[in-house]
C-alpha cells in the first residue's frame, strides 16, 4: 500500500474509482479507463448490474474491482475505499457518476406536484450528497500526495430550463456544478483538479430508445441533430483525468450537441 506522501512518478497515479459505473456513461467510463491502463474500482447499487458490468468487461481480474455499494452510506463508502488502498495504494482519480433521476408519473400534471418530500431527499442525497462524501474521503490523501484528478458528472438538467428532469435532479446537477467550483478553489494549491462534465440527451438503457416521444422532442431542440453517446463522455472525462490537464480546473464541460452553450 502507498503510504501517504508525494507520488513517485506517473505510474502512481493510474487507481481510478468510479461510482454508478455499472451502466451507460459510467461504464462506458470505466472502460475507457482501463483501455489507458488504469487500475478501476467502480460500484453499483444492484448486485444483478455489477455483475453483468463484469461480464461485458472480460479485462483481466487484477486490473478492476467491483462492489455494490450505496453511495450515500459514509460508512459503507469508507470502507470500500479502504479496500482499494489495501489493493493497489492510494485512489488518484475519483469520478462521481452515480445518480438517480425518477420519471414522472403523470405527463400532464406539474412535476412539482408529483415530487414528494422522501422522493426529493432521495435524489439529492445519491446525486449531490454522495459525491461530498467521496471527496471528503478522498481529498486528504489526495493533498498528502500532491496529485488528483476529481471528475463530477453533471447534466444540462442542472445547467438550462429542465425540459425533461424534475426539479429534484435539476438541483442536484445544479448543485454539483457549485460543488466542483467550491472544491476546486480549495484543492487547486495541492496539484488537485475538480471539474465537471454536463451530458445533454445521450441515448442509454435508462432514456429509452430513439424513437420514443419524450426522445424525438429532445432531437429536436439539437443543433447537431443527432443524441450524444456514453463514449464521447467517457473521452472527455479521461482527457480530464489525466496529468494533461492539470491546468483545467473549476470547469463545467457542456457535451450537448450545441443544445446548451455557456
């Protein structure tokens, strides 16, 4: 295990955790990780996702590791974290995917109406409160070492007028955006980044197919005139992972298509 002190050269810096890395972006985020070579621990909130992360991964077992874990759980998260360190030494890489996002069950009724207090503290403990914890976590060891990349996972939910989210996810998005600017400002003295990448409509298991109609109305309103892919998340977020973009901190990366622009 790496002791807590300045990495010795690029080689120590290659332990990437990824939460909700199990499906769509995030695994496809977790693939693109150990493509370049990094060592990845990823987690899930079903056992039946993890596992089948797994299979579709076929890497060789030593270059990943897998649990399901609820991310809002400190405890739970703690110690998962202190079985990677057991593993390969100290976490270097951390980005924050996991996320829930309920859909609306009346499309003709307010989303106001239909958010409850429980269904609100739900979405903001897993989508903003769970990416806290983890930098909490990880940031002392990441100062120890004078090195770390934080990648926060965002959405154009949280960025422009939520056409399609409930005001549940658009805040927690909102709030990861304040978030990684608060974390970059006080980890940037200590080698550390915190950025954020904003996926407009990206066609996954969890949006639907193209032709449904809540799919055909977000095609419309993208000037690029076609939906985003997982992959072009995950190249961005391995661009900002990586020692090149040491100088790119507090930054909120619109991936939209053009549907958004800062």
């Amino acid at each position: 295990m790496l002791k807590p002190g300045k990495l010795k050269d690029q080689s120590d810096r290659r332990v990437a955790l990824v939460t909700g890395g199990t499906r769509g972006i995030g695994l496809e985020i977790v693939r693109r990780f150990l493509a370049d070579g990094y060592q990845v621990a990823f987690v899930g909130t079903k056992a039946e996702h993890v596992e089948r992360a797994l299979d579709i991964l076929g890497c060789p077992e030593g270059q990943f590791y897998a649990e399901t874990i609820d991310v809002t759980r400190q405890n739970e998260v703690g110690e998962f974290v202190d079985r990677i360190r057991a593993r390969w030494g100290e976490i270097t890489i951390l980005v924050n995917n996991a996320g829930i996002s309920p859909k609306r069950v009346d499309q003709d009724a307010p989303w106001l109406s239909q958010t409850s207090f429980g269904e609100w503290a739900r979405v903001i403990d897993v989508n903003l409160n769970g990416p806290f914890i983890l930098i909490r976590l990880l940031a002392p060891a990441m100062i120890a070492n004078g090195y770390g990349r934080i990648i926060n996972v965002g959405s154009v939910a949280g960025r422009a007028m939520p056409l399609i989210a409930g005001p549940h996810y658009a805040a927690s998005k909102a709030g990861l955006v304040g978030l990684t600017r608060a974390a970059a400002r006080d980890l940037a003295p200590h080698g550390i980044t915190v950025n954020c990448v904003a996926p407009g409509r990206v066609l996954s298991d969890l949006t639907g197919p193209p032709d449904a109609q809540v799919n055909r109305s977000a095609l419309s309103r993208i000037p690029v005139g076609r939906f985003g892919t997982a992959e072009e998340v995950a190249y961005v977020a391995a661009f900002l992972a990586s020692p090149m973009a040491g100088f790119i901190t507090g930054a909120t990366i619109d991936i939209t298509g053009g549907e958004f622009a800062a």
